[in-house]
C-alpha cells in the first residue's frame, strides 16, 4: 500500500500547487473551510485533516458565490452584449468528506445532466481533481449512511485518504488521481498497514418510502409546527453542500455594466418575488415547506436521490434547532400518503 505520512501532508500540498490551486481544510479565524493553500498564513490558519469536517463545504469551488457572466456597452442606441468566460485553472481538493463529495455529484447532476450543461460550471469540473478523506469515525450529527453515501468510499473521488496511524493510505481511483500521484510518488512510502475498522453511527434515520408520502402532505400541519420557529437567515442554505439556488442581477455605471450569478435561498422571501409584486410563497412556512420537499421529494422524482448527503451541518448550525431527521421521522410516522 502507498502511504502517506502525516508529516508530509504540507510537503504535498506545496507540490500539487506547483501545478493547481489546492484547497485544504482550514480553521481560518472563527471560520472553518476550504481555502487555497496559496493563502495559507501558518500564524493565523490551522490545517485540519484530523478533524471530522469543516461548517463550509467546498461547493464554492465549483460554483462561486458570485459569478460575472455577460459585459454590457451601450453607445447610443445600440448595445453590446458579451459572454464573460473566465480562465480556468486547474483545481484540486484535498481532504474532503464523502458527505461533501456527493454534494459535488448533485451538482454535476444539475448543472450537466438533463439536456442541459452549464459551460462555467463544466469548465470548472472538468479541471477539479477531488482527493477525498474517508471517514471511520462518524460525528454526532453525521447520517451519510441513512442518505445511501458511504463515509469509506466516496463514489466520485479521484483519490481516497484513508486514515492510519500515522498517516493515510493513498488510494487511487481514477486517471486524475494517477496524474496527481505521479507529481508526488516520491513522498509516499509503500508500506503494510491496517485499516481502522467504521464505528456505528450515533444518528440513523430511515428515508425509503418519504418521497411517496410526501406526495400527499403538502397541507400537512407539520410544516406550520416545524417552521414556527424558523427565522428564515438561510444558514442551512449556505452551508448546505447540495444547496444550489442562485439569483441573476445586473450591475451597471454609465453606458457599462455586466450581468453576475450570486448565491440566492429559498429561504428568503426576495428569493421568489416577481416583478409585478405577487410572491407565491410569501410566508415563512411555505418557504420552509418548499425546501425539504425539494431536498425529499421534488429532487427525488427527478434525479433518484435525496438532495441530502447526511453531513448534519444545517442541525449543528441552525439557531432555532430545525432538525431534517426529525421532520423525515415524522412523515415516515405520518398515516396519511403512500
């Protein structure tokens, strides 16, 4: 087996940036994410491949916050309109959770499968190589397993760390992997170990037959008992690796200006506003209805699977203590639908 030592973790992040911008867990002040490794600051920021998982997940590496798409010129009557396509370079992501791997599979199912691609999004997946770090000790809020993601194995990884004492095996999947290997062959070491056997998991929750029932709970009263206490900041949306709402607006000075994509949530009520002022989820409960029957329901019928992965960041972060599980609980306990 090829190992990779602890020690040498930071020696192999400066080799790979040698040919990517690498992406690393990090405590960054009182934030925890991935952030390049070219502005890591060993005084200010903290390496975390030891610890569980990291609040932001890495979906803004391959769909950023904000997002220039078109320039526009005026000069008099006539305007120019001009795609805005960004040089793209190459990308790698290290360490990160099967949770948020299959955050980035969502992704690609929405912005390249179904008749549609999304030529940003594409270019920037193309040229990202995912090293992922398997996980054998769940956390207490960590439910992969009951969402069909496996905490060992991350389908989609071009690479999996799997924690030993003293380091990681190194496990290569696919030709990304082999090509990223190759730039740092000479800092694994071939060597037998054992791998630590998966603990339980401390949350379970059972999803199979929730998308059918829901067909027939939309006037539940669970939804005006579950997002009474809902404050609608959208946290859960941020945070959320599978979350993907973004909004479309135009900056303009004088005869210039140029239309950007920026991260939007369901959960605000701008978020489906329309021009002539009608909004048809004006109120809170039926934003927080829309979001988990999107995630349990809407997602499922199109695409087969929940668009939740289990890493339990939404029930860690929330302030009013909305919990998914609970309300996936209920409606399986529900007498009502399939």
């Amino acid at each position: 087996m090829k190992v990779l030592k602890t020690g040498k973790i930071e020696q192999v992040l400066d080799r790979l940036a040698q040919q990517a911008d690498v992406y690393a867990p990090m405590l960054r002040g009182q934030q925890s994410g991935f952030f390049s490794w070219r502005s890591y600051d060993e005084d200010y920021d903290d390496l975390m491949f030891d610890i569980l998982n990291v609040y932001q997940p890495p979906k803004d590496i391959v769909l950023p916050q904000t997002e220039k798409m078109y320039s526009i010129h005026q000069d008099g009557q006539d305007v120019t309109i001009e795609p805005i396509v960004a040089e793209v370079e190459p990308k790698i992501i290290m360490g990160v959770r099967s949770c948020d791997v299959r955050g980035i599979d969502y992704l690609d199912e929405v912005f390249l499968t179904k008749g549609y691609v999304d030529d940003a999004y594409k270019a920037r997946r193309d040229k990202l190589t995912i090293i992922a770090s398997a996980c054998y000790n769940p956390g207490t809020n960590c439910f992969c397993d009951s969402m069909g993601v496996s905490p060992t194995d991350p389908e989609s990884a071009d690479v999996i760390m799997r924690e030993v004492t003293g380091g990681y095996v190194w496990d290569v999947k696919t030709e990304k992997g082999e090509a990223v290997t190759k730039q740092i062959e000479d800092l694994l070491e071939e060597q037998e170990v054992e791998l630590f056997p998966l603990k339980s998991f401390l949350r379970k929750v059972d999803y199979s037959g929730v998308a059918e029932k829901l067909k027939d709970m939309f006037e539940d009263p669970m939804w005006e008992k579950y997002s009474e206490p809902c404050q609608t900041c959208g946290i859960c949306t941020y945070l959320c690796p599978t979350c993907y709402c973004f909004d479309i607006q135009v900056k303009n000075w004088g005869d210039e200006g140029y239309r950007f994509r920026c991260w939007d949530s369901c959960m605000y009520r701008e978020y489906t506003q329309m021009a002539g002022g009608h909004n048809p989820r004006e109120a809170a409960t039926e934003r927080f209805r829309n979001r988990f029957l999107h995630k349990l329901q809407f997602f499922p019928e199109r695409y087969g699977r929940p668009l939740c992965t289990g890493c339990g960041r939404c029930i860690v972060t929330c302030p009013a203590g909305v919990n998914i599980i609970k309300i996936i609980d209920t409606v399986k306990e529900a007498e009502t639908g399939a």
